[in-house]
C-alpha cells in the first residue's frame, strides 16, 4: 500500500534512472568510437526527456480509468488506445522540441534543430519508442490497479469478519442475559412468600448488577471487574440456598489484569450451582486464576455430579464456547472433565494482553 500511496515519487526516480541510463549507453558509445563525450547536451536531451512524461504520464493514468481495455469491450477499446498512442507520442515529441530549443539556447550547446534533424522523421522514430512505453505504462497501471483493488477488498472482508463477529457476540450475548435473568427472577418469585426480607436483598443485588452491566461499553473487560460483576449475582444465589452454597474465589494478582469477555464467567457458575444443588443439595465451588506464560488461565471445579450425557452440556455452557470461539478464534482452550473423585472440572485458557 506505500508503494501505491507514494506512486508518483515511484514514477519520478523511475523516469529519472531510465533518463541516467539513456546517459550512460550514449557516453559509453561516444567513448567505444572513440569521441568526445558530449555530457551536458546528453543530460539537457535525456532529462528533459523523461520528466516531460509526467504530466502526459498523468494524463495516460486519466485515460486509463476511464476507458480500460477489457474482454467484452477489446474490439471497440483497442482502435481508440492506438489513436491515444499517436497523440501521446506526438504530445511527447512537440514537448521535447519546444523545451529543447531554448535550453541548447541557454546553457550555450548550439542551435537545437541542427542536431534534431528533420521534425517530422523524428516524430515517426520516437514514436517507435513511444508506443512500447505507451503499453508498458497501461500494463503496470493495470497490474497497480489490480493490486489495490485486492488490497481494499481484502480490507473490507476483515472489516465485515470483524462486524459479523461482533454482531453474533451480542446476539449471544443477548441471548443468554434473557436465560440469567428468566433464572434469576423465577428463583426470587421462589422465595418471595416464604422469605420477604431475603427477596429483597436478592432484588437489590439484581438491581446492583444490571447496572454494573449496562454501564459496560465494551466487549470485554478486565478479571477483576468480571468478579466484581459476578459477586453480585453468587450473593444472590447464596442468599437463596444459605448453607447449601460455598465459593471460593482466587487469583493472581497479574491475573486481574488480564482481558476477557463480559459476563464469560456467570454461566459456568449458574450451571454448577443448578445441578450441584439439585442432584446433591449442596455444592461446593472453586474459582482459580492465574498466569500462565502468556496465556489467562481460568479453573473452575465443583463437587456436583460432573457433566451426565444423557443431559447434554446445556444453553450456558454452548454459548460461553460460541462466545470464546468467536472471541478468539482457535486461540483459547475451552476444557470440561469429570473428576475422579466427582464433580466438574472447567478450564479456560484465553491469550493476553492485559488492560492498559
């Protein structure tokens, strides 16, 4: 893309090495026959020459836009680039003469046209040379234009993988808040009648983490913030199983430094307590994580009755994988396993960096 963006800096030093070039093979046959060297008549034609194709280059590249030769159109496309070819060369030719003329005059070379000859065999003789440099031109400006287009389109595919990404991320996301606060709500209904004072307290904690939550902008945020987000709802899952609910919390201090996706944590932990309670009236869970080369390593083990296959993994567990899988791509491991002396064992390894 630099090359493109700083093209006509390019077309300049090309223009100026293709000119030093014409230099050297007249200076070198000068000097193989024997001759005097004319260096300043040599400089004065071959620069003149080359920098006086800019702005007909610029011109060309106008042409080319707008009138590419292509399969459909190759019949009626090519008569009319051959006419441009005849007027560029001619453009060209005129150009060379007209500031040639004064230049032999001022730097004190001699008359022009005495070594330019007749004008009209001249027009015929650099057109020769005109016209490879015409379709070398249209074949470079083509290739260039190609490329870019290549380039932008595969920008624009990254841009769109990045809004589709985002646009399934908060529909999961959407999609799983509506199932945390359809639980959360039914568990509150539960207790309402048996325990007023309790409901209420499970209420407040409710209301303290949806606003945590919609006061969140981003995607994703820091472990910390994600346990404090989560503190608020295991309050309220303790304050409806009291003893029946133990958990534990710990990490690294690095750890809570360390990015991940909003609310990534609550479904693991709602699916614990949902079937550590049913199955055995009580669970027991533990919340690890710590740093681990450069990677967020994130465990979490109960003591419930592990994952049953004839029950499947649930609507928590399959779209924390689809958010981690949309997240991260293949860059995160995502592991369920029994215990062997019962319950589950989760662990997630997501890639750094941390939060600035």
């Amino acid at each position: 893309m630099d090359l493109i963006k700083h093209k006509w800096l390019w077309i300049f030093i090309f223009l100026n090495l293709l000119g030093l070039l014409s230099v050297g093979v007249l200076v070198t046959d000068d000097m193989a026959d024997g001759n005097p060297v004319q260096w300043l008549r040599y400089f004065v034609n071959e620069l003149s020459g080359v920098w006086l194709l800019l702005p007909l280059i610029a011109a060309l590249f106008w042409f080319f836009q707008r009138y590419p030769i292509t399969k459909n159109n190759f019949r009626s496309r090519l008569p009319l680039h051959l006419l441009v070819t005849i007027i560029f060369g001619a453009s060209h030719t005129f150009l060379m003469y007209s500031v040639r003329t004064p230049l032999y005059h001022w730097f004190g070379i001699g008359a022009y046209n005495t070594f330019y000859g007749i004008l009209g065999y001249r027009f015929i003789m650099e057109y020769l040379k005109q016209f490879i440099f015409y379709w070398v031109v249209y074949g470079l400006f083509t290739l260039f234009k190609q490329f870019r287009e290549q380039q932008l389109q595969q920008i624009r595919t990254v841009q769109l993988e990045e809004q589709l990404s985002k646009a399934r991320l908060e529909m999961l996301q959407m999609q799983l808040n509506p199932h945390f606060l359809f639980n959360t709500l039914n568990a509150i209904s539960g207790i309402m009648y048996e325990n007023l004072d309790a409901a209420d307290r499970m209420m407040a904690n409710l209301s303290d983490m949806l606003r945590s939550t919609f006061q969140i902008k981003q995607s994703e945020h820091t472990l910390d913030e994600e346990i404090r987000l989560i503190r608020h709802y295991l309050k309220i899952m303790e304050i409806r199983f009291k003893d029946k609910l133990y958990i534990q919390i710990s990490r690294e201090e690095l750890a809570g430094q360390a990015l991940l996706p909003v609310f990534i944590l609550q479904p693991l932990l709602e699916n614990a307590i949902k079937y550590g309670v049913e199955s055995k009236g009580k669970i027991h869970i533990c919340l690890n994580a710590k740093i681990i080369q450069d990677n967020l390593q994130i465990t979490i083990t109960d003591d419930g009755p592990g994952i049953q296959p004839s029950k499947g993994s649930g609507i928590g567990l399959k779209n924390t994988l689809e958010r981690l899988e949309n997240h991260y791509r293949d860059h995160f491991k995502f592991e369920l396993q029994n215990r062997d002396d019962g319950g589950l064992s989760i662990r997630i390894e997501i890639p750094l960096p941390r939060a600035a």
